[in-house]
C-alpha cells in the first residue's frame, strides 16, 4: 500500500531572516484532502569535537525560543549553495576558535519532521587545533571541555537537551567506540 501524500499546491505564507513558512495542501492516500503547514529550512552541519586528549568541545549559548542558556555542540545553517562539509568546518572554528585536521561524517537527522523539512548532517571532529573564534556579530557562545563519560552524563541528567548534540554523541557511539 503506497502511504505517500500527493502535494497539490504550495503557498508561501511567511519569509522571514532564514525561514519561510509554507501551508500545503495535499491528497492523502485515501482520495481525501488535507492542509499541511511546513518550516521551511536550509539545513544544517553539527560537530562533535573530540580533541587528542579526550575532551569534547562543547558551546553554551542563549537560546531565544527556550529563554535559557543552553549546552549544545558547534553547529550552524547552512549558506547557499554551501556544502555541508565546508559548513561543519566554518562553524566549528566561527563557535569555538577551533579547527580540525579530521572529518568524520556521521549521518543526517531530521529535527522535527512533522512541520519542518530541517536537515542536520553530523560530524566527528578529530585532530583539533587552535584557530581564530568569530562568528555572527548578534551570536554569543561560551565554550566548555567535557570527556565523552561527562557528556553522557549531562544527557542523563538533562543538562543536554538539544537533540543535534545528543545524536552527535550517539552516532560517536555507535561508529566509533
């Protein structure tokens, strides 16, 4: 039985600085029709960056939709046209002053696929040495330095809640421990 839904027309309802907003109306698979209203998104690359002697680089950052600081890995959108590589190297060094010799590519995920089309690929970050620290002048970050065991635990008890930094480490997990 084919469960796909059939996309009939799209409109555009909102653009803002990096998204837009779309309401779709689709044909379900049983003839019926139905509206769908997507977030549109460029996507993303997310590190995990592991240095020589253990520890995880990690960013603190305010986040305006939760009102809170929150502990997340480097991460950032992608630019048009940009290759999500080339993304995962730029934003590491932009968030923390850091580079690395060594990309691991670890998968994609999907955030919220429910209303948002929102790609996020993820990579391991190895051979890290210091560059220059940047990025977006209305962006502010703190890093922090965690081993792997740390990092697991701050999951455990909910102190990372972002779901690019939790598969991040799941993915590391899984490949390459």
């Amino acid at each position: 039985m084919d469960i796909s839904e059939k996309i009939l027309k799209e409109e555009e309802r909102y653009t803002g600085n990096f998204l837009k907003v779309s309401n779709i109306d689709v044909e379900l698979p049983d003839g019926n029709l139905a509206s769908r209203d997507v977030i549109r998104h460029p996507g993303a690359s997310a590190i995990l960056p592991l240095t020589d002697d253990g520890e995880v680089i990690l960013v603190k950052q305010f986040r305006t939709a939760l009102n809170k600081v929150i502990i997340e890995v480097p991460a950032g959108k992608l630019e048009k046209g940009e290759e999500p590589i080339l993304c995962a190297k730029r934003e590491l060094e932009e968030e923390t002053g850091y580079k690395a010799k060594e990309f691991k590519y670890l998968g994609k995920i999907c955030t919220v696929p429910g209303f948002c089309d929102e790609i996020i690929h993820l990579y391991l970050a190895t051979g890290i040495y210091e560059g220059i620290k940047g990025g977006d002048e209305d962006e502010f970050t703190e890093i922090i330095k965690v081993s792997i065991e740390e990092m697991k635990e701050m999951v455990k008890k909910g102190d990372i809640i972002d779901t690019k930094s939790i598969n991040c480490l799941c993915q590391y997990m899984l490949q390459c421990q």
